[in-house]
C-alpha cells in the first residue's frame, strides 16, 4: 500500500515550522536564538520538540525503535492530527465501528470530515465483510479500539488481521487499555503493515492522565507527516519530566494493573448478584460495562451518594449499560456497599 496516495496534497507540499530548537539541537555555551528568558527556573527553555530522551526511554520499554514513535498530547492529539493529514474535508471520510470511543466522531466533525460508521456485531467484534464493503475511495482512515470503551472487550486478533489486509486505507488501532488485557500488542505489526497506526497512552494504567501524553507506533512515513503537521513544542517540559520519572518504575505500573485486575474479578462477581443487573460484560480493562433494570434510576441513585459510573444506556448495543471504572479497593467496596442499598 502506497501511504503517500492517502495524504491530502496540502499536507504533501507544506513546509512545515522550523523551531530554533530543531534547527540546532548540538551542544552550545549561549543560546540566544530562540527569545527565550535566560534565567534559569527550570523551565524557561523550550522543551526539545521531537522528545528525544522520552522516546528512547519508551522504544526501551516497547522493544519499538524510536524512529517509528510519536508521541500526542494525550492520544486526542493522534487522532486530530490524524484526521487532519490523510481527511479532505467534506471530501473524505473515517469509518468507526460504534459502540467505540466518542472522539474519532468528534474530532472528524470539528475538521468537517464525514463518519461512517458500520456497528459492531451483538458480541462486540468487527463485521470484517461489511467493514470492507463500506470503503470506498475517499474512505481514509478506520478506527479500531481494542479492548474497546465502553464495551471492555479485546476484538478478535484474526478479525484485526483480516481488517488489516484488506481495508484499503489507515488502519488506527487504540490500544489505550491494552495493559489491562492478556491479548498481544499490535505495536509489533508495524513492519508488516505499512497502513498501521497504534496508539496507547499514559492515561490509563500509568496513571498519567493529567500530563496527557499519547503514543503512536508506525512505519517511519506515517510518522514523519505526524511530526510535520504537530505543533512544535506539543509536548511540554513538565510532561516529557513526569513520564520519564514514571518509566523509571515500571513495577508500579505492574504492581497498579495486577491489583485492579484483582479487583476488576471482585467487582464483576459481586455486580453480578444483584437482582437488577441483567448482565455482566466480560473485561480486558480496567472498567466494567452491566446492563442494569433501570439505568438512570441507578445513576441517580449513586450520584445521591457521592458515587459517579458512566451512563451510556443511549448508546445503540449498549442499552440499559452503565459503566462501572474499577476503583481502589476501598473505593470498589464503596460502591457494592451502596448498590446493597438499592432496591429496585
Ligand atoms: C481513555 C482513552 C484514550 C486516552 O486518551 P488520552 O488523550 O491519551 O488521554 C484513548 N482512547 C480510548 C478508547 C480511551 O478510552
């Protein structure tokens, strides 16, 4: 597949923002280059603008060279810039397959980017056929989500596969709760499939949520229009900071998921005996999606006490479904001890 026939011929010609940082990035005493303030407060540089030291810590951890990583303000940033490289507006199109996360289709509609959209079938797993069947050309990009929010199942590896080689355009998989799962990474297909995109995040299992901070895996093409159209400094000192601190204790990491694995086993088997749930989705996260009798009656009720779930009862294959995050131990009794007591 030849990934410079998707890109938007905008984006193929643009000369893109040459930073004081990337046009020097040796050893020097002075740097009066960049109009920088020169008194050190830690901070009163620009940060490096492709996070060198970052991403070698990362392509370490990931067995991904650092050539084929990028790194978003949170993954949100991805999906934008994403968009904005390979979607003509009110040309092209995405395709996702709903139940899945909120922001392919919002941020498509803020580049004025058609969605179209096949669902998933009753168990959650990509129709292949009929995935293949709704692209056309000017369908640029499909977005994968596995194990996919809000529904917390992995999608079937083969059906991935088959979606891989046959779907004619950009193929993003977010793997934002991938450490929850048993299921393999694709970040390890990016040699084989030159319209592969992964992305993962610090979000989720590294507890990093606030920093956002993104990931992308891909071949190094796709990865040289992401550092063409970012914004410069995309990712700030304080972030790239914080992450390399974190990658330093990677058993935290492990220690946090193993527990809310435990945890996720508790909470599942007790959501389960309650009269009123109806069903309890099985789990490759770290959040738990039941179908519960009266869905906004129990919402209400645990925002009464102090207690906020995800109410995605209007989403279509998600009827009646509230979505439960797996909390800290206490927190988890906390809510068993107020489902006991509701009545209804
Ligand atoms: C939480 C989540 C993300 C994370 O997005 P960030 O911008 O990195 O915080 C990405 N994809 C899905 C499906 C998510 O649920």
């Amino acid at each position: 597949m030849n990934i410079e026939t998707l890109v938007r011929p905008n984006i193929k010609t643009l000369s893109p923002y040459s930073s004081a940082r990337s046009e020097f990035k040796g050893k020097a005493e002075i740097f009066i280059d960049a109009n920088e303030n020169p008194f050190e407060t830690g901070l009163n540089r620009y940060p490096d603008p492709l996070q060198w030291k970052l991403k070698e810590q990362i392509s370490t951890i990931k067995g991904v060279p650092v050539e084929n990583i990028f790194l978003g303000n949170g993954s949100d940033e991805v999906i934008d810039l994403l968009i904005r490289i390979f979607c003509e507006p009110r040309v092209d199109h995405i395709l996702s397959l709903p139940p899945t996360y909120g922001m392919y289709k919002v941020s498509a509609g803020i580049a004025d980017i058609a969605i179209k959209e096949v669902l998933l079938t009753s168990d959650y797993q990509p129709k292949v056929a009929e995935t293949v069947a709704a692209a056309d050309e000017h369908t640029k990009i499909l977005f994968l989500c596995s194990p996919n929010n809000p529904t917390a199942n992995d999608m079937e590896p083969d059906r991935i596969e088959a979606l891989l080689e046959q779907f004619p355009g950009i193929v993003v998989i977010d793997e934002a709760y991938i450490d929850f799962s048993e299921q393999k990474s694709f970040i390890h297909h990016i040699d084989r499939y030159p319209n592969l995109i992964v992305m993962q995040t610090f979000s989720k299992a590294w507890g990093l949520a606030g920093i956002r901070l993104g990931m992308a895996f891909a071949n190094i093409e796709i990865i040289q229009y992401l550092n063409k159209v970012k914004p410069p400094y995309n990712i700030n000192q304080l972030t790239q900071s914080a992450a390399l601190e974190a990658l330093k204790d990677t058993d935290q990491q492990s220690e946090w998921v193993s527990t809310l694995l435990k945890e996720r086993e508790i909470l599942s088997k007790a959501l389960a005996q309650y009269p009123f749930v109806q069903k309890v989705y099985p789990s490759n996260a770290n959040f738990i999606m039941a179908k519960v009798d009266q869905p906004k009656d129990l919402y209400q009720f645990l925002v009464q006490r102090g207690i906020i779930v995800r109410d995605r009862s209007k989403v279509p294959l998600c009827e009646g479904c509230l979505r439960f995050t797996v909390g800290r131990p206490e927190e988890n009794q906390l809510l068993l001890a107020a489902l006991n007591a509701y009545t209804k």
